[in-house]
C-alpha cells in the first residue's frame, strides 16, 4: 500500500512487486514499482542502511538524493562505493541525501555528481538533521551546486563533521562553500588533500589537528 500510495497520480508500468526473507534473525521486506517517470536511485526506509562496494553512475533524482536517499538513517555506512555523474534535478544531494544520525563515509568516490536546481545544495552529498558525520579516505572531484556546498553540505547547527585523508578536487558552488558547507561544528580536520580547491574561509574550513 505504501508504494501505492507514492505512485497515486503516475502512470504504473506493472502491479507492484513484493519480496520479503529473513537472514540472521532480520526480517525484510521489499516493495517496488516502476512508473514513466522512473529515476535510479535508492530510497531507503530502513534505519540501519549500509551501502557496500557497490558503482552507481548515470543516476538521478527529480528531487533529493540523485542515487540515494535515505530517511530516518541512523548510522548509516557507505564503504568503498563510487558515485559517477548522479545528480538531484530539483533538490539537494547530488549522489546522496542523508535524513538522519550517525553517520560514516569511507573510501567513497563522488564524480561529476551535482545539485543543479536554482536553490541546489550539497554537489555531492547533502546531511539533514542532527548528526554526527566521518569522512575518511574519501575522493570528491567535479562536484557542483548551484547554491552553498560544491563537494559536502550539512543542514544541522548541531551537526558534528570530521574529515579525515579526503582528496577534494574542483569543486565548485556557486555561492559559499565549494568543499563544505557546515551549518554545525567541525570535529577534526586533518591530512586532506585539496588540490585545485582553495580554503574556502566564507564557512570557516581550516585545516587542523
């Protein structure tokens, strides 16, 4: 019924599809449905999302998250998973949109990924709500948004950020921020490489121990 109802007002090319198994104890439940205005990204309803060596490239979203998207996360991991040329239409988070807490990224890979709306924040990936957030061992290059945050954007005053041996290269948006824009704190920032992006002081991005 869920999907059902996200699909009310789209034209369905088949009856909804359901498949659920259990596995260590873990119950799950999967339920989809294309439309004629399919996208191919990941919508994630389930708190404890992981996301592993996976390759998502030529993906996008009419609205947030333009591979994924997840709501209600609580730690959410993405390991060793590349994000080619994805992007956010209409919205924010170009590869990936986050709604949620505790959050670890390593060894990920943003490419060409972009927020393109008129308001469009965080290129490559967008945070919402209060959360602390690690990037380790990260490459970001050629992200792009037309409003705050080319490469990373967190949307919490209460967000806690920690950026660790990350690469940023040519990251670009269009008002402040080109590798982060942080509505929060910064943790620790330490051996990041920025190549052809220069500090950005518009958001108070320094390199420190």
């Amino acid at each position: 019924e869920f999907v059902e109802d996200l699909n009310k007002g789209k034209n369905s090319l088949h009856k909804v599809l359901s498949f659920e198994g259990t596995k260590d104890k873990i119950d799950v439940e999967i339920s989809m449905q294309y439309t004629d205005t399919y996208n191919e990204n990941i919508v994630s309803l389930w708190r404890y999302a992981k996301i592993n060596n996976s390759n998502m490239s030529d993906s996008y979203a009419i609205n947030d998250g333009g591979a994924v998207y997840i709501l209600d996360g609580v730690f959410t991991k993405i390991f060793q998973t590349t994000f080619d040329n994805c992007s956010a239409i209409n919205n924010d988070g170009g590869a990936v949109y986050i709604d949620g807490y505790g959050t670890t990224i390593n060894g990920a890979e943003f490419i060409d990924c972009s927020a393109s709306s008129q308001n469009g924040a965080g290129g490559a990936i967008y945070i919402n709500k209060e959360n602390h957030i690690t990037f380790t061992h990260c490459y970001f290059e050629n992200n792009r948004c037309t409003d705050e945050g080319g490469a990373i954007y967190l949307d919490s005053t209460k967000s806690h950020l920690t950026l660790e041996y990350n690469i940023f290269i040519n990251n670009k948006a269009n008002d402040k921020g080109n590798i982060v824009y942080n509505k929060g704190t910064y943790d620790k920032i330490h051996n990041n490489w920025y190549g052809s992006n220069s500090f950005d002081f518009s958001n108070e991005l320094v390199e420190y121990n």
